[in-house]
C-alpha cells in the first residue's frame, strides 16, 4: 500500500477512537466539565498531562530545531521539562488542596478579590489563545502534507474533531482522549527513532545510539562535531546563543510550564494531594521518553541530512528531496552553476532546509516502509489535537466560570453554567480556527512567548500565595499587572517592532524576548513584596486557609461551589 | 495536631524542597550551563559530559527528584499523622 492509504487508514482509525472516546465518557455536571469527576486516576492524569502538554511543536518542529541548533537546543529541553520539577514540588500539591476548578479560581480565593480573578482571568485568555492558534495550524499543516488537502481544508476537519470531543465531553472527554492521543503520539515517535538509531549506529536505543559510534567506528557527535567545522558551522556540541541568554529562556521555559493554566489544572483532576504529588512524577515520565528521544533524534537527522547533500550532484538526489522541494520546504539554488549542492555556513550556501520536516522527513530519509511515515502523520494530528482541546478548556472554564458564575450572575445553576461552558467551548473552537485559518503573522512569532508571559504572570502570584502569607491582593495585583504589561512591552518592542522596535544590541542585560519572562517574573517578585509590606494584611480567615493547604489531610474531591 | 507540631511538619517540607530544588539548579544550570564548558573536557562515551547534561542527564535527574520527593512527602505525611485516608 502506498503512504496515501496508510495515512487515511490509520488516521482514520484514530479519529473514531476519539470519537468513541467522547461519546462514551460525556460529561453531565460542571464538575466533570471542568476537573473530569476530581476521579482521574494519577497514572491516567500523569499521561493526559503529557499529551496536553507535548503539542505539535514538541512533535514537529522541536527534534529539527535541535538540528539545526546543536547544544542550544537543550533551552527547550531543560526548559519544557524541569518545569515539572517546580510544578510537583511548589504547586500542584497545594493547589489540589485547595481544590477549585481553576487557576482564576486560586487567585480570587487567595486573594479575596475580583479584581484579582479578573486579572488572572484576563492572563489565562492571553497566554492560551497565543497558544492555541499554533495548535490549530499544526493541525493544517500535517493534513496538507500527508492527505493533500489544502491546509484549510485541514483546520476544518481539526475542528470539527476538537468540537466534538471538547464541547460534548469537557475535561472528562478530553482526559481520555489524551490517554489515547498519548499512546499513538509516543509510538509514532518512537517507532522511527528506533530504526534510525540502529540504522546508523547498531544500537536500537536512540538515548544510547545519541552516544555511540558509527559503522567506521568514531563517535556519532565526534563525526557531527567535524562535518560541522568541515562546513563552517559551529560545532555540534557547543552552542552560539550567549550563557545569560540561555539561562534566561531556560528558567522562563521552566517557570512558564510551571505557570501555564492548563497545565495546572490538570492536577484538580486526581482524587487526593498524594496523587497530585505522583501524577506530576508520571507526567515528567511520559514527556521524558520523547525528550529525551528528540535530541539524539535532530542529530541522527542531520548527521543523515549533511552526508546526503554534501557536494552531491542535484540530479542524483533521492525522492523524498523533491518530494519537499515541491512544498517549498526545502529550497536549492545553484549559486555557481556546477551542478553540485554547496551546504555550508555564509554565502556560497545554496541549500535551505525548513526545519519543520525534519522528523517529518525523517522515516523518508531514511527509507522505512510506509505505514511508519503514515503513522507520524497521524502522531503530529494527536499531538496538536490534545493540546488545542486542553488550552480550549481553559479558555471556556475562564469565561463561564471565573466570568459568569464568579462575577456576573453568582446564583447560576450547575445545569445553567454547564450550557455556559459549552457556549464557551464553542466559542473558543470558532476563534482558535479562525487563527488556524488566517493566521496573523505575529502568532508564529508569540507562540514561544506564552510562556514568557505565564512566568511574569501567573507564577510568582501562586508560588506567593502558597509560601507568603502575608502577601495580600495589592501584592499580587500590582505583581501581575506590572510582570505581565513589562512582559508584552517587551515582547511588542523587540519581537513585534513597536514602540519604536529595537535590534539584539539594544536588548536589556543581553535576553532576547524569549527569555525575558525570566527578568519580568523577577520584577512581578519585587514588586509583589514591597507592595504587600506597605499594605495592610490579608484576613484572617485567607491566612487560615493558607494555613490549611499545607496539609494534605482532607483534601476529599475538588470542592462544589 | 498542635501548633508546634504543625510547624515542625512545614519545616521539615521546607528543608526538602530545598534541598530538592537545590539539585535541580545544580544539574540544569550548574552542569548544563555555566559550567558545560569545563565538564566537556570529560567524556561519557561518545558524549562530553556538558553536553550529555544538557541535552540528556538533567532529565532523567529530573525524574528521579520527583519520585524522591513524592516518597519523602508520603513518609513525612505519615510521620506527623496528616496524610489522607
């Protein structure tokens, strides 16, 4: 069978188990709308996480970025893992404790203000709508390739899908499914990994064939190491990005992950803190196996890519090469006219390759038999599905909860609210498709910056209200308004050209946009605790509570309200 | 459970994530950044041993300090009678 009936076979298969999925676990409270029951048991919620959490840019675009950025590419794969590591230790214990339905929920609580809800509620739009558009992008991009579609066409069917499964089945629907999406996100990862790594280093490990020796018997990243200087390109191992940058978007990377709301509200799903406690474990188990996996992937991929185009003839290219000149992926121009593909560092270069494709083209490159290349198609589907239906949630729990129900019209009924949700849920579909479709050409540019703005945000208001009992609401107001506005000024300046733009030389102690949640989450930290010092105390009965979710004892399912 | 006890408890909580998060800084930005440089003088197999950290080993210590500290949580919660039934 031909890589066309593969991928329409199996990604059709997949598609009916989500349906399935949805149809069997409907949800008929707000309570299982919002947190799933408060019944999800902690290996079930450590996978769901995973697969929320692992979007099409950690599928598609996260190995080939690595290969073309060497040891700087471990920003992303300390960033979007270690996160994990403040997230079970500082907050998903406490925050199950304390058991509401969303972060908003926390801050308002916390923080015995709407004026603080409305913040966090505004916070919690932003950051998932800059990420959400991306997701539903994704979704276009894998249909257009591997189903000939026009990438249109894609975004439609992707939404249908997520309506689906989101509107009919909340949290309870969408856990499930990611159960699923999960298990064919990581197969289809793993299945090519595993035949690339034997195939050019003997070892069916790819985590130990990343370390391991090539058929002529030198080391693979030694092997890397010297195509690269050969071509003029910094070697593999060492990196090009300053030591400051990197910390900066490492620890914005990490605090973000820690801060983003739907991650978060994951953990309401389990029953007690001690599952709260593991599930976070099992998650950082989950995403672990593709990240570590996607590292030694970029550099099989482009050990493969470099030997392949290295003063070659063009005419003796193989198949897949055309197959993405033809999407305009990859690009060649000859320069010099001898016929031959110079790949080097400056300007005799004559090859430009999209770092897109290259686990996309991966299983090509390396010649493995169809139903594998089909079966990533439909793993990059599951990738992005999973985390536009999670960010979607939060964005309809925003609204009908934090908004309607906490705000506007408190005595809504739980049958009332539940229609609410699912207005928003239909809502969020509609704009997030909308950006799929015509997307704006600032969200490629944002995208990584949702979580520069869930660190300036979000964090420091939570990790405070958890460890700093006195920190009271005009603490933390001024913290997210400050954190979050310094964070966009920054972003708009130096990402998005205004407030009269700016160039690398210009940024502030050396941090790119990526990396500045890092400095704006320091700020929000300052500001927040001078604030609360100058003010008077929160409550007596906030401080109580602060107090009570330190303990475990208690916690029973995430309270009615 | 009294005052002091309870004190005791957040203590000892605290003491723990220190020292968790502790680790944590030390192989991510300690052996994966500042000081990448000088552990790639060392080799782990093919890998030089920054490197390895960087894209590989802070990972997996990840991992592992979770579980520590879920088996620490779960200990400390029994110890001092706050842990759920």
């Amino acid at each position: 069978m031909d890589v066309q009936t593969w991928t329409f076979l199996i990604v059709g298969v997949t598609f009916a188990l989500y349906i399935g999925i949805a149809v069997w676990s409907r949800a008929s409270s707000t309570k299982d709308f919002y947190v799933a029951g408060g019944g999800v048991s902690p290996l079930a919620n450590g996978m769901a996480t995973a697969a929320d959490w692992m979007s099409a840019a950690s599928f598609i675009s996260m190995a080939g970025l690595i290969s073309f950025m060497g040891y700087d590419g471990a920003v992303y794969l300390m960033g979007w893992t270690g996160g994990y590591v403040l997230l079970a230790l500082l907050l998903a214990p406490y925050l199950r404790k304390f058991g509401k339905f969303t972060v908003p929920d926390f801050i308002g609580d916390r923080y015995y203000s709407n004026v603080a809800r409305s913040v966090a509620v505004i916070c919690a739009i932003i950051v998932s709508f800059t990420y959400v558009a991306g997701q539903m992008r994704g979704v276009g991009v894998v249909f257009s390739r591997f189903l000939e579609v026009p990438v249109n066409t894609g975004v439609y069917i992707g939404m249908a899908l997520v309506f689906f499964y989101a509107v009919l089945g909340g949290m309870k629907g969408i856990t499930y499914t990611q159960v699923a999406q999960y298990c064919i996100l990581i197969f289809a990862f793993m299945v090519p990994a595993f035949f690339i790594s034997f195939q050019l280093t003997g070892n069916f490990i790819p985590q130990m064939g990343f370390g391991g020796s090539l058929a002529d018997g030198t080391f693979l990243l030694d092997k890397l190491d010297g195509l690269h200087r050969e071509l003029g390109f910094a070697e593999y191992t060492s990196g090009s990005k300053s030591m400051i940058d990197v910390f900066a978007i490492t620890l914005a990377l990490m605090v973000g992950t820690a801060g983003l709301p739907h991650v978060i509200v994951r953990f309401f799903t389990v029953p007690r803190v001690k599952d709260a406690r593991i599930s976070a474990g099992w998650a950082l188990v989950f995403i672990a196996i593709l990240y570590t996996t996607a590292p030694a992937i970029s550099a099989f991929a482009r050990t493969n890519l470099i030997e392949t185009v290295r003063d070659a003839d063009y005419s003796t290219m193989p198949e897949w090469f055309s197959n993405w000149e033809t999407t305009g992926l990859i690009t060649f121009e000859d320069k010099n006219a001898d016929g031959k593909i110079q790949y080097v560092a400056g300007d005799e270069n004559e090859l430009v390759i999209d770092r897109d494709i290259m686990v996309l083209a991966n299983p090509e490159i390396a010649q493995l038999p169809n139903w594998v290349v089909a079966l990533v198609a439909a793993g990059g589907l599951a990738a992005a599905l999973s985390t536009a239906a999670g960010l979607l949630l939060v964005i309809s729990a925003s609204v009908s909860h934090d908004l309607i129900k906490k705000q506007i019209k408190p005595n809504l009924s739980d049958k009332e609210e539940l229609i609410w949700a699912r207005v928003g849920a239909i809502a969020a579909v509609l704009v997030a498709g909308y950006f799929g479709i015509n997307p704006p050409g600032f969200v490629a540019a944002v995208v990584a910056l949702a979580f520069g703005l869930a660190a300036a945000s979000f964090f420091p208001a939570i990790i405070l209200g958890i460890f700093d009992k006195r920190m009271n609401k005009e603490g933390a107001v001024a913290g997210m308004i400050v954190g979050i506005l310094l964070m966009l000024f920054y972003m708009i300046k130096y990402k998005l050209g205004g407030f009269g733009g700016g160039t690398p030389e210009d940024w502030w102690f050396g941090v790119s946009p990526e990396g500045f949640g890092t400095i704006a989450m320091m700020v929000n930290f300052l500001v927040s605790l001078t604030v609360s010092r100058m003010t008077p105390k929160p409550p007596e009965d906030v401080q109580e509570m602060v107090e009570q979710i330190r303990y475990p004892r208690g916690a029973g399912a995430a309270s009615e309200h | 459970m009294s005052d002091n006890k309870m004190k005791a408890y957040w203590r000892r909580n605290l003491r723990y994530l220190l020292v968790l998060l502790l680790i944590w800084f030390a192989v991510s930005y300690g052996a994966g950044i500042f000081f990448a440089e000088q552990l790639n003088t060392i080799r782990l197999g093919g890998f030089k041993l920054g490197f390895w950290f960087a894209q590989q080993g802070s990972i997996y210590v990840f991992v592992v300090l979770i579980f520590v500290y879920v088996w620490l949580m779960n200990r400390l919660d029994r110890e001092f009678d706050v842990d759920e039934k």
